[in-house]
C-alpha cells in the first residue's frame, strides 16, 4: 500500500486540454492499493462491484472504463480510450480521509488514476444522440420508497437484475432508487446514453419483466426497429404504446415510463494514453 499524496494529478476541466498538475491540497485517499482482479470463471461472472462502509472503499473486478465512469460521473458512452480500458479488471482498496464526502471521493479517484496508470486525459462537450427517460402518457406507476431513505450514493447501486419468473426473461428492479441512478443504469445496456428528464424527485421501488438476452450480449442493446418506432417521427420519435412486449422499449411502460430518442449535449472523457499496468502499491 502506498500513500495518495495531495499533488496527484487531476484534469484540468476545459475542453481539449489535457492532464495538469492539481493544486497543493487537492482531495486524496490516505492509503490505496490497486491488484490485477481475479481471473472469472463460469457462466456468471460479476463485474464492477463497488463497496463503501467504515472510511473505506473498494471496487471488485472493475475495468478501468467503470472507474473512470465513477470518477467522472459519465457513462459508458462517454468515455473514449484504448480497448484494455474495457478488457483489463482491477481490485481496488482505498482509505478514505476523516469526513470525506461523495463529491471528493469522485476527484480523489481521479487523482488516483492519473496517478497510478500515468493517464492523459482530455475532456470534450458536445451533442450527441441519447435517449430520454420520460413519463408516460398515462403517468408514472412507481412507489415512492419509505420515509427517511436516501438515494445510493453510487450510481449503481440499487438496480438488480435477477432470472426472471417467465424463460427467457429478467426480472429488473429499483429498491430506495433516484430515476437518475436508473437512467445511469439503463445507458450501461443500451447502445445510448440515458438522460433523465422525468422531472420526478425523490427515491422509488419498482420491478417489471424485460427480454433477458440483451444482458447475455456482448454489445449494448440496439434502439427500438422499425415496428417499433413511432411512424413517420422515424428515429427522433418515441416507441408507441403499442409495442410488442418482450422489448426493453415497451416493458418500461408496465412502470409508466418511456424512452425517447433525443440529442443533448453531453461530456465526454478522452484517454490520449496510459500505462497499462499501475504503479507498484
């Protein structure tokens, strides 16, 4: 284990500049090892496991690509870079100092991979296709969680996806869940990001049947086809109530929610190079 000092580097938050030096003082974790994960074998294979209690946090088989989406509060989508970001996995401990919160534990792990993976990073906005998480015509069929619980405070947590009751079918839920986790959630299986603009507040739980071969798949999942587009609005149109079910695109109705294809503009995190292999703890 080696110690984060308060010079790591960080990005500098402007479009095409890349990595500077941060600040003297700028948030670290105390002590932080990071370990080539364990290789997986079977059929299920667990992926990015994140874990926060007692001034610690630790990631389980993670890819590179999944902690820069931590870091920098992106998703999938919007992080650019060589392909062992995505195929190489990581375990990672790391100590957090007295009385962090979520919003320097984001930077501190920005520092942290900079640091480690000696990474050039740039950040770009621009507008790019999406998908929009809207309430349906009919309004929303959520339960909104009890009194007194709080969103997660990862992204992630908070949607499972089990073996459905029908073959051939997942079973997706939200327990104490934001519909920003969920969005967050949804652009990991689509081929888009996910923006929510359901202007809903507040945490809820909700389960519906979906099609389950799309998280056996390799790539994400592809927008509606044809059948399911909303006639002559082509792709810039919502899928129709009336789709067949058995598609992400119509079961997310049972909840009273729809997607629709948009455009937003968005940031996107480039990694211009890296060493593939971290320092030493």
């Amino acid at each position: 284990m080696v110690r984060s000092t308060g010079c790591a580097l960080q990005t500098v938050i402007a479009a095409g500049v890349a990595v500077a030096q941060a600040p003297p003082g700028s948030p670290a974790f105390e002590v932080a090892s990071i370990k080539p994960a364990a290789p997986q074998t079977g059929r299920k294979v667990s992926s990015g496991g994140m874990r926060s209690d007692a001034g610690r946090v630790s990631f389980t088989n993670i890819s590179l690509r999944q902690l820069l989406e931590r870091a920098y509060r992106v998703r999938r989508q919007q992080v650019t870079g060589p392909s062992w970001l995505e195929s190489d996995r990581f375990d990672i401990a790391a100590k957090l100092p007295e009385g962090a919160g979520n919003e320097q534990v984001s930077v501190m792990l920005q520092n942290l991979l900079i640091e480690r993976f000696k990474l050039t990073v740039r950040r770009e906005h621009k507008e790019m296709p999406v998908y929009a998480l809207v309430v349906a015509k009919n309004g929303p069929k959520l339960e909104r969680a009890a009194d007194g619980d709080e969103p997660a405070p990862d992204r992630r947590v908070g949607i499972t996806i089990t073996d459905g009751q029908l073959p051939g079918f997942a079973r997706m839920e939200g327990h104490k869940t934001t519909l920003s986790n969920f969005a967050n959630m949804l652009s990991n299986v689509l081929d888009r990001p996910v923006v929510d603009q359901t202007e809903l507040t507040g945490t809820y739980d909700f389960a519906f049947e979906t099609d389950g071969s799309m998280f056996m798949k390799k790539g994400p999942m592809a927008g509606p086809g044809p059948e399911e587009k909303s006639g002559a609005r082509g792709e810039s149109g919502p899928a129709p109530d009336s789709t067949p079910s058995g598609s992400l695109f119509s079961d997310i109705q049972k909840i009273g929610l729809k997607l629709e294809p948009r455009k937003a503009p968005l940031d996107f995190i480039v990694i211009e190079k890296g060493d593939r292999v971290p320092t030493a703890n």
